[in-house]
C-alpha cells in the first residue's frame, strides 16, 4: 500500500470562508409593486447591458465598459454602485459565455446581489434594508430565531435578494474565520450508493444513505424523456413530470447530506477527531470514463455534495479536514499491502490472510492513508487491524504525528 501513495494528503486551510444566512423574507417598509419594478427594470439593463458587450468582436476591460454603458444604465435612476455592479455582472457572464464557447446569455430571474453601499443588515431585530434607485425598502428576515442567531457576531459581506414563485427570498453572505483545532484522531469516509462507512481507528460504523431513492427518481425521468424523444420538451403534461423528478430526486440527496453531515461533524469535535474525506478529481476521472451510466452521474452529485455538507459543517465548528487520494483503496491490503481478491464483496487477502467487506477496506485504507502521509513512515509503520480488534490494536500515537505535521501545515 505504501508504494502506491502517489502524494500526501492535503487539508483544509484555516482562514476566512463565507457562510451564508438563507431565508423568505416579506416586506415591512415600501410596496412590494414598487420593489418588483424595480428588480424587473434591474434585469431589463443587465439583459441589455449583455447584449451591448455580446455583439462586440472582443470582450472588453472594466473600464471600457464603464465608459460604454454606465451612462446608459445611470439613465435609468440606478445608484452608481448598483449600476456598476449591473455592467460587472453582464461583463463576468459574457466572459465566461465567450470562454466556454456557449450561446448568449439570457437573464430569466428577478435577483440583485448588493453590498454595504446598497444594503443594511440589522441582524438582531431580523431586519435587511436595500434600495436600487431611489426608494429604501425594509425586509424582515423570516426563519427560526435560533438560526438567524447564529450569525449574529459575524460580519456580512453582500445581500442577495430575489423574486421567485411569488415569494422572496434573501441570502445574507457573511465572512467566519476557520480556526480547526489540533486533532487527536480521524474519521475516515468510504462513500457508495448504498451506505457512507466511516472509520475511526477502532471501529466500523456504516449509515444506510439515500442515493438509491434518488437514483430511482432520476432513472424514471431519463425513461420519460426516452419514452418522448421528440415531444417531451413541449408537453407541459410530460415536462412538468420530468422537472418534478429531478427536483425530488435533488432535494433527496441535499436533505439527507445536510442531515448527515452534522451528525459527523457534531460526532468529530465531540471526540476532538479530523475528518478524512476522498480527493474528487480522480471520481471525475472514473465518471469520464463511464459518462454514459446515470448511476455514475448520480455518484458524482452525491458525492459532491456531501463533501459540500461536511465541509460547510466542519468550517462552522471549526473541525480539521483532509482530502486524500482514494485510488486503490479497496483493492489493497491495509494489514500487509498486498492485492486483495474478491468474493462478490468480500475482500481476502492471501499472503496475510486479512478478510473484511469492500467498504470496510476502503474506510480503513483512507485512515492509513492520512496516517502514512502525515505521521512518515521510518521504521515500522503502524499497520491495520482486523476489522474486530481494531481498538486493542491502533495504538493511537500515529495520530498525534498527525497532529503536528497538520499544524504546521496551517501556519
């Protein structure tokens, strides 16, 4: 196992991240018709202002778009910041429509994103205040008081806010300073469609996911587009249906990520442990080579974000993170290195004689694998257990090597 360690594991850096408060919000000061125009006349310049830089032969600097449509755009009352913010945002979706080679963009949503020239943030009494041209307009913020208090000693960066369904909503950025303690163990994840397998040095721990649920939603609305190659796009009937799969399907996999994620991170700084995720880059390299396969899609939107979870849950308690390269974790030995062969999904080893499920080799693989990467590996490197006597056997002074080398890494 040791030769097959290509690089060392990487961590989270400690610094400053954004969080972000999102909530419905309903107007208390101000005429929701007059708010309304004015988002609707927002996305009016940001359309025309998209469409002034699209037809040029070369996308141009900040400041020959400045010079070019800040006059047309403050002729429709805009204050100078948001007008300025109008050709920024037309200018960074033009560049990356040019970039991509894609079709012109086209602005649908009724939103504005606002910064401290524009907004107020009062936080203790639930309330944002924003304006556009010349009229204040005051919001209060409506979701859970024990949520919102959260936020309440960090400083807000921008206000998004936007119209959609007939409700609004707004999302407040603010800056938090990750700061992860020193670790005195890890929890290492081994992810598939069925169970997330987590290990800790002493023992299994398998949590039955929700992918399978959600794979089924997305089967189904691929076998309506099948079904309807030509007509479902413009059958309202069938659209509907397919929109309404891939939504529940989504909200399956973002509900049950979210859930889980805290109850990890919750159960890391309970124990004072990191938590040792799968480096994605080579997942997308598996998934290129299997494009075709909805299953693999799926994983990787899963995969994705429950790493999202658990990395927005660890920089909100502050837990340790590392990222490791998962290639070969389950078909190598994590007692003597050697090739495992398998019985549908159980793992045996021949030379040492090392028997345990698939997933349970893979979750212990990545533990040693931050283990080897961080703690060295002169002399007789601490070797894996048999999946029953892992605590009598893991020792336990590996990690705190881990400690150190992921501290000075911070600094």
């Amino acid at each position: 196992m040791r030769a097959s360690i290509t690089r060392p594991a990487r961590v989270m850096p400690e610094g400053v991240y954004r969080r972000a408060l999102k909530a419905k919000a309903e107007i208390v000061e101000g005429e929701l018709s007059d708010l309304l125009w004015d988002l609707n006349l927002y996305r009016y310049s940001l359309q025309r202002a998209v469409d002034a830089l699209w037809e040029l032969d070369k996308v141009p600097k900040k400041s020959q778009a400045h010079q070019l449509l800040y006059p047309v755009l403050k002729s429709y009352g805009f204050r100078a910041h948001v007008t300025r913010n109008i050709y920024s945002t037309a200018l960074a979706l033009v560049k990356s429509a040019r970039q991509s080679k894609g079709a012109k963009p086209i602005v649908r949503r009724l939103s504005v994103r606002l910064d401290y020239q524009d907004a107020r943030v009062d936080v203790c009494n639930h309330i944002v205040r924003v304006v556009l041209r010349n009229k204040w307009y005051a919001l209060r913020i409506i979701h859970r008081r024990e949520y919102i208090e959260r936020f309440k000693d960090l400083r807000w960066k921008e206000v998004h806010l936007k119209y959609v369904g007939g409700a609004l909503y707004v999302s407040i950025v603010f800056e938090t300073v990750y700061k992860p303690y020193m670790p005195r163990g890890a929890l290492a994840l081994d992810v598939n469609l069925r169970h997330v397998v987590v290990y800790d040095g002493s023992g299994i721990r398998r949590y039955r996911t929700r992918f399978v649920g959600s794979l089924s939603k997305r089967a189904r609305a691929e076998e309506l587009t099948r079904k309807h190659p030509r007509r479902w796009r413009y059958s309202r009937r069938v659209l509907n249906r397919v929109k309404s799969l891939h939504r529940r399907a989504r909200n399956i996999v973002v509900d049950w990520c979210r859930k889980f994620a805290k109850e990890l991170v919750l159960r890391a700084r309970r124990n004072s442990y990191a938590v040792v995720l799968e480096d994605l880059e080579y997942l997308h390299r598996s998934v290129a080579r299997n494009g075709g396969s909805i299953a693999w899609k799926l994983s990787t939107f899963a995969y994705r974000k429950l790493q999202e979870a658990v990395i927005t849950k660890a920089i909100e308690y502050n837990v340790p993170v590392a990222f490791v390269d998962p290639r070969n974790t389950s078909t190598t030995c994590p007692r003597c290195g050697a090739e495992l062969h398998y019985i549908h999904r159980l793992a045996v080893c021949g030379n040492c004689g090392f028997k345990a499920d698939r997933d349970s080799v893979g979750a212990i693989n990545i533990w040693l694998r931050l283990l080897y990467a961080y703690a060295g590996e002169l002399g007789s490197p601490p070797r894996a257990p048999a999946v029953k006597d892992e605590a009598r056997r893991s020792g336990g002074t590996g990690m705190r090597g881990v400690k150190k080398v992921v501290i000075t890494i911070h600094k």
